[in-house]
C-alpha cells in the first residue's frame, strides 16, 4: 500500500517539477494536466507492478516501467491541446521516474523478504 501512495504522489510531483524547470520540452498548460498525466503514469506503473513484478523480474519489470512512461509521457500529452512534451523531455522525465521505481522496487522486495522471515 505504502509503494502505491508513493507512486501516486511522487509520480506527479516529478512531472510538475519538469514542467515547471523546462519551458523547451515539456510544457503543460496548466499545473492540473501535468498532475493528470503523473496520477495516469503512477496507476500504469503500479499495474505493470502488479501484472510483472514477481521473484527474478527485477530488471525486466524496471525496463517495462521505463519504456511505458516514455510512451504515455510523450504520446498522453496529446489529449491536452494546449500541451507540448519533446522527446528529450520525455526520456529525461522517464529516465528520473525509473530511478525512482528502482528504489520502490528495491522497498518492495525488502519488504517481501521481511514479511517471509517474520513468519518462519
């Protein structure tokens, strides 16, 4: 639960960041559409958790979760129209929301391990 929180509250915060440090790549036109589209990335993202994530998936779900916000941060700024995210933008946007589901990960499997000896 704690790993879903973060993801909705974090995810949105970086896009907004980026938003509001990048007039050339990514540009939203108001603060609302850059926090719908981090809400939108945040429940992808915990999906792709949910349906990948298991024991040996480290990697293969990191990757996952990189190329899905690539795609859904580039292509999603579409359905706003007075919105404009670059490639650039969206890889730089990515690459700082992977590092951060690298660290949840990480939390998750920590917790994982701690729930399993706890009952042993």
């Amino acid at each position: 639960m704690v790993n879903f929180i973060l993801k909705i509250v974090l995810t949105p915060v970086i896009i907004v960041i980026a938003d509001l440090f990048s007039n050339v790549q990514i540009n939203y036109g108001t603060a609302y559409e850059a926090v719908i589209m981090g809400v939108i990335v945040g429940l992808i993202n915990f999906a792709v958790e949910l349906l990948l994530f298991r024991r040996g998936t480290f990697w293969i779900t990191t990757v996952a979760d990189f190329v899905i916000t690539m795609f859904v941060v580039f292509f999603g700024s579409n359905i706003f129209t007075d919105a404009y995210v670059g490639a650039l933008g969206a890889f730089t946007v990515s690459l700082i929301i992977t590092v951060l589901e690298y660290f949840l990960h990480f939390y998750v499997l920590k917790e994982k391990w701690q729930t399993r000896m706890a009952l042993r």
